[in-house]
C-alpha cells in the first residue's frame, strides 16, 4: 500500500522548505510540491532524504498522497498566485478538506477565500506564519484563523512544531475569517514601528554622539540585558560585530540606507485609516522607509537646504541613558496603537480577539518578541477590557518615569536637525491621548465655515450650524 502522508505542503521557498523540516522532524510525515520540479527534486535529495518526506511531481498524485481530510498548507507568494494553487487544488479535493494559506496573504482576500471555500465544503485557514527563516525551521509564532473545525483538525501538528514558552506553543485559534492574517499584519506594523525606533536610537549615538561600532555594541548588548531584552535588540546587537571583508570596515556602514518593504505595514496604516484609529508610530515608520528610498534626491538635497550643524557638548552617558528611556517609552506606544487596532478590527468583523493570547503568542518564534510581552499579557489579563495599553498601571508608571528622558531626547533631534519621526510620532500620540481638549474645535469650526458640516458644543447637546459670515457681517 502507498504511504500515506499527516499533511502536504505546496511551495518550496526557504521558508516552505522549513516547515516541511520542522514538521518532518517532530514526527509528521510530509508530501511536498513545487511548480518547478527541478526545485521539488533538488529538495527531495538532498536537505529532506527523510522517509518523512515525500515528493510529488502533478497535482492530483500530491492529493492522493494525503490522509483523508486531506490537508494542504500553502507557502507560495501572496496575491494571484495563492488564487492560482487554490485553483488548481480544488477539482481534487472533496467536501471536508482543508487548504491552510502560511504566506503573507492580505486579510481581506483571505476572508473572500474562507467564503468561496466554505461553498465548496473545503474548510479553510489563513494563518500567520512569524519568525522568519530560523523560526520556520526550529519554532515559529504561528496565528491560525478561519474554519474552527479545520484548525482542530491539524492543531496537533501547529501546536507541535511552534515555538514554546513556558505558558504553552505559540499557536492558538484566532478567530473567523481573515482574523489570523489579520493578526500577522499588526504584528507586522508593530515589527516596523520596532525596527524604525531601533534604527532611529542607532543614528542618534552615531551622528550625535559619534559612537563606533564596538561601543553601539557595548550599548545594545547591556540594553538586551535589562528591560529592553527583545529579539530585535539582540540582532541589532550583533550586526554591529559584523565586519565587510571588502573593506574590513563593520559591514552595516557599508550597507545603503534604502529600506525596503513588502506591504504589511502599509496595510496595517491603511486598516488603521478605514477603522478610524491612530497609528502614528507604525504609519510613520512606513512612511521613513518610503523617505529612504529617495537616495537621490537626498544626496541632491543636502547640498542646497540648510540646518543646524551637528554639535552636542552634554554627557553622553546621560543621553545614551535618555535614548533608552525614549526607545522603551516609544516603544510601549507602538504596542498601545497595534492593540488599539486589534481591538477596533475585533468589533468590526466580529473576531473577539483574546488580547492576552495574542500577546502569549508573539512570546517565542517571532521578530517582535520581547520580554515585555508577559506585562502586556498581564495586562489584559487583569483587565480584559483595557482601553488602551498605556493605561495599564505597570506602563503608565514607565512612561511617566521616562517621558523627562523621551522629550531631551525629541528636543536634541530637533536643535541638531536629526530627523526621529517614529520617536516624535511616538510622543505626540501619548501627548494627544492624555489631552483632556486637543486643537479639533478649530478643525470642526473651519469645516462648519467652509462646508455646514455642522458641529457639537461644550455645553448643550445637539447638532449646531452656524452662518459664519452672516454672523461677521452683523457684526460689521
């Protein structure tokens, strides 16, 4: 009789081929597939010559290789080609059957896939997949939604091979939908808020302190030590070691200061914007990396607009020590914006999102896991309802202990003509939150002026509408 396989997995990119290892490695017998066989086989022979794993060369003899329900996990790019594979998938497939979507799939198209699907009696799981390359081979996060019933069906394998702390893998069910996908775009925002403020906290040592390399490592490694202990601290930590062989210089000064992206951070700006709720750290981490890919204009630009040359005489250990604070505080405000959004996103579609189960899950596997994630956890724990994460008392007491560090650190950036946008962002956001009456008045007045958009008052309910210039010429 023919072995029959625990699951199949479609797409042998770096990330698929990991998966398919760490799966094969806990115990489950996987089927692969690749539209390019010379992939499939170069695979097959070589890192995966396990009788874990097999290899199939059509479609219809990779479905047949499965256990019943049959269950496919997709790791092909996001987009058409996720459309394409289903596509080609689903003249095989019988009612119960299962199609999991590991790729960066945009929330929206998911939740048209769940309900396409699921009229065609194939249950489907858009899932999250975090933790890049390594996570994929040894632990990722992993942030399953969709059809219940299919996660119960393969929960055994995704709990297994996800990272594991000491609460449990991270790997729970989300929610209907496109709740899953939805999760690893705020994850994602987060994930650019985080880098933007670490790269920002780098530059300022640089260009105003003047730090090298090794002492920016001394620094990042005594930070990764205490309350700032995250992946992405320790990674950047360790970039700082790496010397280029061509020059013997570190390696990262010789790396061009041209960010890319591959759009989850733009998606979790432009759900913010439709869901009517500020992100300003994350929206202008996206925005400096759309910035930084204007090298030329740049280069042409620093040599016909002026500013104030860089020149600091105060203690540099008080301001690495002010750097941190402001990376810490702006930080917690980064995480505040995401959880606000997830919160938003939960009520409009219906999710009922577990706030603290998010947290648990992006504990281990992932790139924004930090130390700080247990407080966030507890957080939500002691009070399922918080309205937002800076009103929990552990963060309130960090970021009033921090904020006469964040402001030197903002004022410093903006005497010496360094650009922080995700630090100021960061500080304005909190600034605004805490405002019992912000500038929005004016903004309502001018639009009541312009376009009898009409308006509410301080000290009676109602809706009012005022002839603003009949009022002037009574006046006159």
């Amino acid at each position: 009789m023919d072995k029959k396989y625990d699951i199949g997995l479609i797409g042998l990119a770096v990330m698929g081929q990991n998966l398919v290892l760490n799966m094969s490695n806990h115990g489950f017998a996987v089927a692969v597939y690749n539209r390019t066989a010379g992939k499939t086989d170069e695979f097959k022979h070589t890192t995966a010559a396990s009788d874990m794993i097999g290899a199939a060369y059509t479609i219809p003899n990779f479905i047949k290789m499965l256990k019943k329900p049959r269950k496919v996990m997709l790791m092909v790019k996001a987009g058409a080609p996720v459309d394409d594979v289903i596509s080609e998938l689903v003249p095989y497939l019988e009612a119960g059957d299962i199609i999991i979507d590991g790729g960066n799939s945009f929330f929206m198209d998911t939740q048209r896939r769940y309900s396409e699907l699921a009229d065609k009696q194939i249950r489907f799981i858009g899932m999250g997949v975090s933790g890049g390359e390594e996570g994929a081979l040894n632990g990722p996060s992993l942030m399953p939604g969709g059809d219940l019933s299919a996660y119960e069906e393969v929960a055994t394998i995704y709990r297994t091979i996800a990272a594991q702390v000491m609460d449990g893998p991270c790997c729970a069910y989300i929610g209907q939908g496109g709740a899953g996908h939805y999760v690893k775009m705020v994850h994602n925002g987060i994930e650019y808020g985080d880098m933007q403020l670490i790269s920002e906290a780098y530059y300022i040592m640089k260009t105003v302190l003047g730090l090298t390399a090794a002492e920016m490592y001394q620094v990042f490694d005594e930070w990764n030590q205490g309350e700032l202990n995250s992946y992405l601290i320790e990674i950047t930590r360790d970039i700082f070691l790496k010397q280029d062989e061509k020059t013997g210089r570190p390696l990262l000064e010789m790396i061009l200061d041209k960010a890319g992206q591959k759009g989850t951070g733009k998606w979790t700006s432009q759900s913010a914007l439709d869901l009517g709720v500020p992100v300003p750290t994350i929206t202008e981490a996206v925005f400096a990396r759309c910035m930084s890919s204007y090298k030329d204009e740049r280069i042409a630009a620093s040599t016909i607009l002026t500013g104030p040359e860089i020149h600091y005489t105060g203690d540099r250990k008080k301001l690495i020590q002010a750097i941190h604070d402001a990376l810490y505080a702006s930080k917690i405000c980064s995480y505040a914006q995401g959880f606000a959004l997830l919160k938003a996103a939960s009520a409009e579609y219906k999710w009922d999102l577990n706030y603290g189960d998010m947290a648990l899950l992006w504990r281990g596997g992932c790139i924004i896991r930090a130390q700080f994630l247990d407080r966030i956890k507890a957080a939500f724990v002691k009070n399922a309802k918080l309205t937002n994460l800076m009103m929990d008392p552990f963060f309130q007491d960090i970021l009033s202990r921090m904020q006469d560090n964040w402001r030197l650190v903002t004022t410093i950036c903006k005497q010496q003509g360094i650009p922080a946008p995700a630090f100021s962002a960061s500080l304005d956001y909190y600034d605004s939150y805490r405002q019992p009456v912000l500038s929005a008045n004016m903004i309502q007045a001018q639009r009541d002026y312009f376009g009898a958009h009409t308006y509410e008052r301080t000290d009676t309910k109602g809706i009012f509408h005022t002839q603003w210039l009949e009022e002037l010429m009574h006046k006159d």
